[in-house]
C-alpha cells in the first residue's frame, strides 16, 4: 500500500489543524537551516513537519533528542560538509542513506515507512531530519481554558441510563487514521455508535463510574463521552497541548468521576481537570532532572494510572526515568512522591493485587515495580530487549505463583516476573518475588501487548510490528496450565475473509470481553483499506464473529468498559 499524499495535500491539511498544532506546523524556521543542511522550499518544510508530528516524534521526541527511538539532531543526522560519513567514531548519515532507514527500517526496532510513505515523501524527511528541529509553543493553563468546550453541562445529562444497552461489555474501539472512536456492543457485536475525537486516538480509559469514556488523541485532544445518553454523547472537550498520549481518572473512594488526569508529550507536562466537564484546573511541568542528573528540556508524560488503594496517580515520566506519584486529595497544594527508577519510562500495569504498578523502562530493558502503598521503588528488574506490556498480564503459574507477563519489541520471548503477594495461599511462592522465573519462547521480535484474564487459562500475544506477514497478521496463544507447550498459532488476517492488500494488517491489541470468554484482535490495514475486528472464543480459540464495515478503517486499541474500569488483565 503506497498512499501517495502530494506534499499539497500535507500543508492543507496543516492548515486544517487546530491553532496550536498549527503554531508547530507553520512554526518559526527562525532558527533557519544550519549553512550545510539540505535545501527545503516552505512547502516541503511544513509537509516533513506534519510527517514528522504523524509518524516520528512520538518515539525521536519534538526536540529530537530520541527515546524509544535514536537521537535524530542535525550534529549525527548530516553528512559532514566534505561528504565524508565518520567524524571521531559518530556516524553521520546524510540524505542517501537517511532515505534508505526511512523505508526499510532498522534492526534497531524501526519499522519500513515504505508502505506509508511515497518516494517523494522520504526525501522530504531524510532532508527535513537534517535541519534544526522546530520547538512547538508552549501550551499554558489559560490556553488550556481557551480550548475547553463543555458541549452538554451536568445538568443536562440523563439521571439515569436512557438506553438497554449492557453499557459493562461495550468496547472502545481506536479507529486510528480516521481520526474516529467507535463503540461496539460486546453482546450483539454491532456497531452502536462512531463519535469523532481527536486525530489518532491513543487510549480510552473509563470513568470510576462506568458512565464515562474518556479518549485522549496525538494531537491532545481529549474528548469526554456520556454513555448514559439513548446515543453515546461527546459532552465535553478539552486540549492539552499539542502532542499527548495518556489520560485517567480518580478512582479512589469518595473520589470516583470528580479528576481528570491527562499527560503530554508536547509540552512536557500533565494536567488536572474536573472529570465530569473537563474544567482545567492545573498545570505542572515535568521538565527537570534525570536519574542520572542532568537536566532534560523534553521529559515526556508516558503512562498514567490511577490507585484504587490511595488518592493518587502514577505518572511515569519517560525521558527523565522518575516516577512520580501524585496525591489528588489537595490539588491545591499538591504533595507529589518522586520515584526513580530507569529510562525511558513507557507503557505498564498492575500486578494482580493491585498494589504494585510495572512499567516499560524500554531503554534500559527493565520493568520497574512501584510500591504504592510505601510510595517506594519495590524493584528493577531485568528483561530482554525492549520490553513492550501495554498493560501486561496476569496470571497464577504453576510452578512460580503469580506472575505478570510482559512481551518485547526487540527479543523473541515473554518475560514472566513473579509479582508479591499478601494471599497466604501464595507464601510459599515468596522467594521468587520480582525474578524472572520464566521466558516464553516467541517466534520472533516486534510484540507489543500480551492479554489475559482471571477467568481464562489462556495468554494471547500479538506480534504487529514483526517484519514477517506471516508473524504480524498472526497472533500466539500460550496454555497456562502447560507452558512447555509451543504457542498456538492464529492467523488472523486468513480468518478475516478480508482481501489480500499491500499493506500489512497487523493483528494487535488482543481485548477480553466482560466475562472472559471472547478475545478481541484488531486487524490493522492500511489507510485506505476496510479492516476488522476479529472475534475468538477463548476456550476453543474458534472464529466467533468478524465485526468489519467500511467506516472500520484502522482498528487497534479496543477498551472494554468493564475490564478497563477494574484494570483487570
Ligand atoms: Fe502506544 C499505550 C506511547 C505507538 C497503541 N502508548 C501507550 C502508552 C504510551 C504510548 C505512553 C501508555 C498510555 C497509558 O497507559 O496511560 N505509543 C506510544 C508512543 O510514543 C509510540 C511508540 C509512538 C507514537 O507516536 O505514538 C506509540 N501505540 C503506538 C502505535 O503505533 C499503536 C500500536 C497503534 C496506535 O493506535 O497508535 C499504539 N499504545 C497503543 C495502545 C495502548 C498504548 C492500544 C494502550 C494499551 C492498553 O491496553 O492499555
């Protein structure tokens, strides 16, 4: 799937965008080209600077200083003026080969753009990369204020649910180039309803309630939407800044709807509002120090999740390796715990007992476990290479107790690391606390999310960003009663009944349902292409029922109301 996008397209597209998203397309070049970058015309300029906003700063960073990704500053990106490629052992990489790691990616872990962009489009951003990155405008809390719509006011809304729909097992479905959030009932497997949100809808997580969904967009968009309308209803939105990727809600006792929570990409910072209308209340910065102390223009917020035993939020900031645990209780006078632990923070999970929060520290290939109860790093531990959880698994092993799974990007293995228990029953298991006690074979690199549930026997992974169709359009189902037992095979882009397309459809993000019983795997084609959401029974692990449509384009993240208002996986 070449989807050619003339660089005409692009600007008019950026001139579509909202003010502060526009202020990062259209802003200054002020800082100019260095004398021997490449020469861009405006018009190529603003086309890479949207590029790069799409498709590569979420893992190089606005500022380019690289995370997940290399560091892609002009000193390395830039052949030296002499043409040569070697200055003191640092490669340089000028515009030839620049193009050539575009569009077959790395073994690093980047994947082809080939697919996704044309020709002209790579020559655009091997030549954009080698130019002085753009720094985005801040993004304050009256800009904030400035953006918040409350569409529908609390008074308002229904006192009660107006439709019969069982609102526990509906799905929040990510439909990601579309721009498009579609909610899909777990029971009849129908549509019931396509709301627009931000471009690019990253995660939706749920109110403590139940009532409400929240979604959050690349472009830091967040978009509140009442369930208890006969139609879903967006009621609320609000932006907070220009590039975002995560969003929670207070789910404490007594504190259940009442904050929002959402962290940014762009500008380094996260934001309190009212969880019902979206108010903005406050703003705080994560710019400061790393673990090793030096100072970070661009710590990005990763992911955030909310205690059920305190008032409080982890946030796991990305660049700097800190955790920091934010009391809600007094927004006024907020008391914030700062936990370090590696870089780059990414993307985790509870462990079964909720007490402990395990996140991605994707560079350093370590998870690091957060003990909410004492407010301390409970440990570090080592995994392959890079690893990947979304929100991991949890299950009991027979031989270890319980554990929580993560898979990787870049190892052919599932690291399964024994998680503490208060539970008696499990005393026995203590002296594995935080190992890994065992490593799942794969079939190869390029996992992002394993699932499983309390109720199934069953550990499914996905395996999207693999280099091989026959990997990326499968996903890998692992007994857990008997792990010695190779992974069963599912070939989810066959069971489809979809055509055969250029592009990848890449088998991701396996959901449960309420009770346990179905998984739920997105098949994610190209841009242009009709995909689907593919049902298993998870017992039989038999084709239930492929939900597709035309408006199904892009399918990945799927958040089923229950299971996300309970984090339970
Ligand atoms: Fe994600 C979770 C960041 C690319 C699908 N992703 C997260 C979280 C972060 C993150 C910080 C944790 C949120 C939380 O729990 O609060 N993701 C990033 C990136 O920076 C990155 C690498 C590049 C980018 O530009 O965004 C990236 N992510 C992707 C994708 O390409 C995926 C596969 C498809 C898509 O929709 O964009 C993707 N990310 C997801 C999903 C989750 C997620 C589905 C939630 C997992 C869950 O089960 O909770």
């Amino acid at each position: 799937m070449k989807e050619p996008r003339p660089v005409t397209t692009l600007v008019r597209l950026a001139a579509a965008l909202p003010l502060a998203l526009a202020g990062f397309i259209n802003g200054a070049y002020a800082q100019g080209a260095l004398p021997e970058a490449p020469a861009m015309t405006a018009e190529e300029k603003a086309a890479g600077k949207l590029i790069y906003f799409e498709r590569c700063a979420g893992c190089h960073g606005v500022l380019r200083k690289g995370a997940t990704g290399k560091s892609l500053e002009p000193h390395w990106t830039k052949k030296l003026p002499d043409g040569s490629t070697q200055e003191g052992g640092t490669l340089k990489l000028g515009t030839a080969r620049l193009e050539k790691i575009i569009a077959l990616g790395t073994e690093g872990g980047m994947v082809n753009y080939d697919d996704i962009l044309t020709k002209e489009e790579i020559n655009i951003m091997a030549r954009y990369i080698q130019n002085v990155p753009d720094v985005p405008p801040e993004f304050s809390l009256a800009d904030m204020q400035a953006s918040w719509k409350l569409l529908v006011p609390v008074d308002q809304r229904p006192a009660k649910q107006q439709s019969k729909i069982n609102l526990t097992n509906i799905f929040a479905t990510t439909l990601r180039d579309s721009g498009k959030l579609a909610l899909i009932d777990g029971d009849t497997k129908k549509i019931w309803q396509i709301l627009d949100t931000g471009y690019a809808v990253h995660i939706s997580r749920l109110s403590a309630s139940g009532r409400y969904v929240y979604t959050v967009g690349r472009d830091g968009l967040i978009t509140l939407i009442d369930l208890w309308f006969a139609t879903p209803t967006t009621v609320a939105t609000v932006k907070l800044g220009s590039d975002a990727r995560s969003v929670d809600t207070s789910k404490f006792k007594g504190y259940e709807d009442k904050y929002l929570i959402g962290g940014s990409y762009w500008p380094p910072q996260y934001s309190i509002m009212e969880g019902d209308t979206l108010k903005p209340l406050k703003v705080v910065s994560t710019r400061g120090m790393t673990v090793d102390g030096e100072y970070h223009p661009e710590p990005r917020v990763a992911s955030i999740v909310s205690s059920h035993i305190k008032p409080e939020w982890v946030v796991n900031v990305k660049e700097t390796g800190q955790i920091l645990l934010v009391d809600y209780s007094d927004i006024k006078n907020l008391k914030t715990t700062t936990i370090e632990s590696a870089k780059f923070l990414h993307d985790g999970g509870w462990d079964a007992s909720k007490r402990y929060f395990l996140v991605a520290a994707n560079a350093s290939h370590k998870v690091a476990a957060v003990d909410t109860k004492t407010g301390k790093l409970a440990a570090l531990v080592d995994t392959k290479k890079i690893p990947h959880p979304g929100r991991g698994a949890n299950f009991v092993h027979p031989k270890y107790g319980p554990v929580w799974a993560t898979g990787h990007l870049g190892d052919a293995a599932i690291s399964l690391i024994a998680t503490p228990s208060e539970d008696k029953q499990y005393a026995q298991y203590q002296q594995y606390n935080w190992k890994v006690v065992e490593e799942l074979p794969m079939p190869g690199a390029g996992n992002l999310f394993v699932k499983t549930h309390p109720k199934s026997t069953h550990l499914w992974a996905d395996l999207p960003m693999n280099p091989e169709r026959e990997n990326t359009e499968a996903v890998y189902v692992f007994n857990l009663k008997d792990l010695s037992k190779e992974p069963v095979k599912i070939d989810v882009a066959r069971d489809s009944g979809l055509p055969v397309t250029k592009a990848l459809r890449r088998a991701t993000h396996p959901e449960y349902n309420k009770d346990g019983n179905e998984v739920w795997i997105s098949l994610w084609g190209g841009k242009a292409d009709q995909s689907a959401i593919v049902i298993y029974d998870d017992k039989t692990l038999k084709l239930k029922k492929v939900i597709t449509d035309p408006q199904m384009v892009t399918p990945t993240g799927k958040f089923n109301v229950w299971n996300t208002q309970y984090d339970i996986y």
